[in-house]
C-alpha cells in the first residue's frame, strides 16, 4: 500500500469517529475525551439560500456535485465574493448542508464578518491533486468560478477553507495558482490539514504568503507536530496558527470554523 493510501485510510477512520465517544470508564478514555475540549455547536440561525446541484466537469471527466450557500438575507449572494470549500477524505458535497456551513455563515455575518457566499465541488479522495484524466485542481482554478460567476457571484475574489484533507488541499491550492507573483486565493484557512514534513506543502512551503494563511489544529490530533512545523516555516508567520485543545473530529471543526470564517470574510473584503 502507498503512503498516501494509508494516510487516506487513517483520516477516513477518523472522521468517522467524529463526535463518537469510546465505551468504557478506564482513565485513558476520560483523558481522551478531556483532550476535545468543548464541542463546536451548530449555530441556531437560518442558512440562507443553499443549493447541492449536479455538474458536469470536464477536468475531473465526470459530473460532480456542486454545494453554494449564501447567507441569510442576501438574496442569491450577487456580487458577494466567493470561500471555495474542500472537503476531507471522508465527506463529499452531499454532507456539506447538515454539517451546517450554511448556517455557520449566516451566524459570521450577523456578528459583523463581511459577507460572502461558499461554494465546493466534489474532489474525490486523492488529496486534492488527481490523476490520469482527473484534475480537481484544474477544476478548482476554472470551473468552480466559471460556476460562481454565471451565478452571479463575485469569482474575481476568492478564499478557501478546507479541513483534513481538504486543507492539505486549500494550502496546495496557494501554492500552485499564482497570479501576479502571488497566490490568486486572497486568504486560505486550513483546519487540521492532513500535511507530513517532506510532502509538496511543506517543499514548496515558500510559495505560502504567511499574511494569506490560517493553521488551526487540535492538540490530541496526531497531525498537530506536523502542522506546528509548518506554521514554523510559513514566510513572515501565519497570520493564524492556534492550537487549542482538540482532536481529528467535526467536534473540533465545528468550533473552529467561526474563526475561520471571520478570517476568510475579513480578507475577501480587503483590498488585495
């Protein structure tokens, strides 16, 4: 088995353990449990406008779906700049409406973050980077906002947030679509990514724009010394990188993502 086929394994494991508590009152299991830390709760709001479409995409060589949302009370989110979602190993589109982004939004908005909308296509389970006659990556950079814009969406400004596997992916991403001799993402904010010291994150960690990244990772997650380690590396520092308690769980990621959010909207409203 590959590498990476053992990694995608493991992180597929863990998401479906994701809020799961293990049976039994042995001290080491209580410990584990402390190690979350408080759990991520689902904002009770409205989601706004949230559609899961089917499309058809020609760098991935299939049809895939589409997930947007816009928050509450911005119509159909016309002229709003776009946060591209990357899922994990072990979601796809189909979940991204229950793990509650749509609300997420709304709650980021109403606390003041500048609005924008979301939008993730299906990526499949190759961290982001494809193979023969699949490029998500091509996707990502072409289609997702040729997408956003013929839904009237502002595709000029674009960030991503990504969890797992998909922050692996959102801070490759950074890396591979410059523009004007930096990344055309204007902010990626990279939950638990799923990096290993000596991957093409960490050698082409140079190509990173601290001021443009934010690193989250829980502490009782086993990729923690790894995404410490690039946070040490990012040019100028990372402009987020908190580790708090927490393990490879939407538990944590549900906590999380209000921060993330308020990072990515602030950016997207920037000036560059």
């Amino acid at each position: 088995m590959s590498r990476r086929t053992v990694l995608l394994a493991g992180l597929a494991g863990l998401g479906g353990l994701a809020g799961s508590v293990p049976l039994g009152g042995c001290a080491r299991v209580r410990q584990l449990v402390g190690d979350e830390g408080p759990a991520g709760v689902i904002p009770d709001v409205p989601e706004g406008e949230v559609r899961l479409e089917r499309v058809s995409s020609a760098a991935r060589g299939r049809t895939v779906g589409f997930f947007t949302a816009v928050p509450d009370g911005f119509g159909r989110g016309s002229g709003l700049p776009v946060c591209l979602v990357l899922h994990g190993a072990s979601a796809t589109t189909a979940d991204f409406q229950q793990f509650g982004f749509g609300r997420f939004l709304t709650a980021a908005v109403r606390a003041g973050v500048p609005p924008f909308v979301l939008a993730g296509a299906d990526g499949g389970r190759t961290f982001w980077e494809g193979g023969p006659g699949d490029d998500p990556q091509r996707m990502l950079r072409e289609e997702i906002p040729a997408w956003c814009a013929d839904r009237g969406y502002d595709a000029t400004r674009l960030g991503g947030y990504g969890w797992s596997m998909g922050g692996y992916g959102v801070l490759r991403m950074a890396q591979t679509w410059p523009v004007g001799g930096t990344s055309a993402l204007r902010v990626v904010a990279a939950l638990s990514p799923a990096v290993r010291e000596g991957d093409a994150v960490f050698s082409d960690v140079q190509r990173l724009s601290g001021d443009r990244v934010g690193l989250w990772c829980g502490r009782s997650d086993s990729l923690y010394p790894a995404v410490r380690a690039l946070a040490e590396r990012v040019p100028g520092g990372a402009a987020v990188a908190a580790f708090d308690l927490g393990k490879h769980t939407r538990r944590y990621w549900d906590r999380i993502t209000p921060e993330a959010f308020r990072l990515v909207g602030e950016r997207l409203a920037g000036s560059a």
